[in-house]
C-alpha cells in the first residue's frame, strides 16, 4: 500500500511515487533553468500539477548547485501592491534574506532615479555579485501581481529587461528565473494584453490514457482495469487533480467505481467542491455564462468572441473534438453545467441579453466573415449589385479591385493552417484600413482571395487605392503564431499580395459579371507576371513595385 498519500490538491513532494510525468514538460523545463539567464513561464489552471512540477525543479536546481529563492506573492500585505517603490523593495529584501544576505537596500536605493532602476542595480551588484552560484528565482502565484495594474505594468517590463541583460550580462546570466501563474487571471483581464510573453512557455496538460493507468497502478489500485479508466476518462478527462481525487477515494474505499459515477455531478458528490469553484466563475461574468450555454447546447458556437474562447480554455472549461468545434472539456462538466441550467427561461432581463445577442449574432452571419471580420461573399454580391446600379443611373465610374495573396499554400504548409487563418485577419485589417470611404467595401470573396468595391472611383484611382495596400501589406511583416507542443510562439512572416483592377460606367448592354471577369482576368496576369504587383485590365499596365 502506498505510505502517506497526500490529500489530493496539496502538491506533491518531488521524491513522491504519485508524480507522473508529462513528457517532454519535465525535461523541457530541466533544460530552460541549467541555461545562463534562463526564463520559464508555468500556467495553467486551478489544481493542474504547478507546485508539484515546482517542487522538482526546485530538488532539481539544487542538485546542480543552485541557491534558491521562492517568492509566493499571496503572501505579500494588500499594502504592498500601493506602489512600485513598495511592492520592488519588499521584493528585493525578500530575496537577500532567503539568501541569508543583510539587505543594506538604502545603500543601493536612489529615488531619483527611480526604483526599477534601483532594483536593478541592486540585483547586479549587491545581489548577483555577493552569491558565485546561479540562483534559482521562483515567483510563485505571479496573478497576484497581474491584477494590480500599476505594479504589473512596471514589474514585468523590469523582470523582461532583466532576461535581456543576461544576453550580453554574464553576471545577470546566474539568474533563473521561474514564473508561475495560474491562466484563471485572464478572466478578469483584457486578454489582447499579454501578461509576459518571453522565456519558455509551458502550459501543464492533461493526462492521456497511458499516464492515468501508470497512476492507477502507483495507487496498487487493483481493481481498476482499462475499461474502469476508460470510463472515469470519459467523466472527467485527463484533469489530475480529478484523477487524484478519484484514486485517493476509491483507494480510501469511501466510495465503490459505480457510486463515483453515478454522484459525480451531486452537489455532496467528491467533485462538488471542484465543481461549485468553477460555477462562481461563470455566475460572476455573465459574457462567460451564455457562451458556455451555447457550447453545452451546441448552438452557433462559431459566432462566440475569441476572447471569451480564451477565458473559458483558460479556466479548462473547454476543449475543441475532432471537427474542431468547442465541447466542454470533458462529460461531466457538460451534465453538471446543463443540470444547473446556466440561462434561465423565466429571468426575463437575460432573456432580452439573450435575445439582443442571438440577433447580433445573426447580423454576423448575414454579412460577416466570421474569420476575417469583413463583409462576406454574399454580402459582396448584394452590395456589388446595389452600387453597380446606383452608379449606372448616375453615370458615374465604379471600380472593382481583387486581391490574393501570394503563395498561400506555401505560407499554410510552412506556419501551419493556425497562423494561415491568422495571416488571413491581418490582410483583411490592412486592407480595410486603406479603404476610408463610407460606400466602399472590402470582402472576403472566398479562401486566400478579397474583393474591393469602389463606387465612383476610376481606373486611376482604384490603382492608387491598390498600390497603398500593397506597400502597406509588403511592409507590414505580418506577424503569426506558430504552435509548438501547443505553445504559441511570435514569428514574422513576409508576405506579399497580388491585385487586379477594373473600372467602367456601367451601362444598360453590359452585365457587371463582365467588370468582374475583367477584374479577376488582370489578377491572374498579376500573379503570372511576377506576382506582389497591382494590374489595371484591358491595357495591362501595371505598376512599378517599390521597394
């Protein structure tokens, strides 16, 4: 029998039997601390395994000679957060005495030139010179320091400077540094601003089928075979803590595999108090509410913001299945949530929220691309005809610019389709913010390819238009995420697009298919000439590139 099992939640000592690895995690972070100057960022959310991973990196630095230093930021006084001064000279004097140093701060503070660069020089020649070894630096509980604005938005550009110092500082390369944080901060923040976004980036993942049965068999869990596993999988995926508290029980004999499952999702079952936590989250953020409704029911999925996609991950609510559509992360979340019937029919105010969204939601689909949140084809071909119209009863010249960009196949089978649909969102946005007029329209007009409509608008001026997106699109380095083990990483990307442009006054003998086919004609004589090049059809002049 297994001797001391710790409660489950509480982390595990890095010499405990129960510590299952999650290859390539454990290795990828031994390696980011033995580096000179390194950084590693761990997240992931509530009760995923962060401490327990600490504790062993921690067993780890000291092997290797390491002085070691943990801040724990839920320890620090409300008081502390009040201003950076404060917040950065408790920091400092936390990290001499866990050095056994005397902290001699006033020595090294200077107001003047302010406290970022106060505690910098302190790191570098009080801190850093006074111990040989490298030191270990753990920041644990980072999110406390993201929810205070003022002291996040001075704190993490000092620790980003730090990092960038040990590039070319070989006293600043003896620190390593570890930030731990749990991903449940992005719900109240602005998710477009990244809290940190350097050094290596683990997020914690489940546990697969091989891993829960190496658990099973560490608990001498005799009774559990694989279709047992299986079936507790598919209750509550690959969650440790979930998996922990099961074994934990059924090796108590508190409760026998069938009443695990058949209580699971009572409020006096085990995962109760797990299940309670995760509900505050959504009774308190209404946005987070309906869109989890709308995934648990499986309605118009495709139309919830990505920042609340981002939160609901972030709290471990959801995961996407084999069609790529989002689910609840795993059944028994999905029972519990429909159980606790998250809108309620009869509460006539989130009733009318409900109804305001469903019909923006529409509006969405009538006429907007969901990728790349500009008009869509349909909506094209509606306003395509209206303008045509318009400008033939007032005989006036109407333009019609299509664009592709260049060698997108090869952009996907390079970047992967992630950051193609991404390139995607940024053309579009590039060439919408060229077009200024009120009557014009940019459209996705299908894959790689989009279309302008330029109401009263000659040859001449279209190819203007053309040229400014363009050089704006050339110039722009477009920037993407690859993903790696599932962990996004910033790229640039040249990326150059290809136009073809045609304009007429509309008239009674002619059908606007034909200024289309004119248009769509000079664009492929774009992309055959030599493509990152703007064509005008008919005379097939194009436009000297420049560079």
């Amino acid at each position: 029998m297994v001797d001391n099992i710790p409660l489950p939640g509480d982390p595990l000592p890095f010499n405990s039997p129960l510590y299952i690895e999650r290859p390539p995690l454990e290795s990828d972070a031994y390696t980011e601390i033995s580096k000179p100057g390194g950084l590693l960022r761990i997240r992931a959310s509530h009760n995923m395994g962060k401490s327990s991973l600490i504790s062993r990196l921690i067993h780890q630095a000291i092997n290797q000679g390491y002085s070691i230093v943990t801040i724990d930021f839920k320890q620090a006084d409300r008081q502390i957060f009040v201003s950076i001064n404060k917040f950065l000279r408790w920091f400092c004097v936390n990290v001499a005495r866990q050095l056994s140093l005397i902290p001699n701060i006033n020595n090294y503070w200077d107001e003047d030139i302010g406290s970022k660069v106060s505690a910098s020089i302190y790191f570098e020649y009080y801190i850093l010179e006074a111990i040989e070894q490298p030191i270990f630096l753990v920041l644990n509980e980072l999110q406390y320091v993201f929810e205070s604005s003022q002291i996040s938005q001075d704190f993490l550009p000092l620790l980003r400077s730090w990092y960038e110092q040990a590039k070319q500082n070989e006293t600043w390369q003896k620190l390593r540094l570890s930030l731990v944080y749990s991903t449940e901060i992005y719900v109240p923040l602005n998710v477009n601003q990244s809290p940190f976004n350097v050094g290596l980036s683990l997020k914690l993942p489940e546990f697969n089928t091989e891993q829960v049965t190496e658990f099973a068999q560490r608990y001498e869990l005799k009774d559990i075979n694989s279709s047992n596993i299986q079936a507790l999988m598919n209750l509550v995926g690959g969650h440790p803590y979930l998996i922990h508290l099961s074994f934990y029980h059924l090796q108590k004999q508190t409760i026998s595999f069938q009443e695990l499952l058949q209580t699971a999702i009572t409020h006096d079952g085990i995962y109760s108090s797990h299940l309670r936590y995760l509900l505050n989250y959504l009774q308190i953020n209404p946005e987070l509410l309906q869109a989890y409704h709308q995934i648990i029911i499986s309605q118009s999925q495709d139309y919830i913001p990505a920042q609340i996609v981002h939160k609901l991950d972030s709290l471990g609510l959801i995961k996407r299945d084999e069609n790529h559509n989002f689910k609840p992360a795993c059944e028994m979340y999905r029972l519990f949530f429909n159980q606790e019937k998250l809108i309620a029919s009869d509460h006539k105010s989130l009733r009318i929220k409900q109804l305001e969204a469903e019909n923006q939601q529409l509006k969405f689909l009538v006429n907007i691309d969901s990728l790349t949140q500009v008009a869509n084809r349909r909506y094209f071909d509606e306003r395509f005809q209206l303008e045509w119209r318009r400008m033939e009863r007032i005989q006036q010249p109407i333009a019609l610019i299509l664009a592709d960009v260049d060698r997108f196949k090869l952009f996907n089978d390079t970047y992967g389709h992630q950051a193609g649909d991404e390139c995607l969102r940024q053309v579009a946005q590039m060439i919408d913010s060229v077009i200024k007029r009120p009557g014009d329209l940019v459209a996705r007009y299908g894959g790689e390819e989009f279309a302008v409509i330029l109401p009263q608008t000659d040859a001449q001026g279209a190819l203007l238009i053309a040229e400014e997106i363009r050089k704006k699109i050339k110039k722009s380095q477009i920037k993407i995420l690859r993903f790696s083990q599932n962990n996004p990483v910033t790229d640039t990307a040249n990326v150059t697009i290809s136009l073809g442009i045609a304009a007429i006054i509309p008239q009674k003998y002619l059908a606007l298919k034909q200024l289309l086919a004119a248009a769509d004609q000079a664009l492929y004589q774009a992309k055959q000439t030599g493509r990152d090049r703007s064509i005008i059809s008919l005379d097939f002049r194009y436009c000297q590139l420049i560079n």
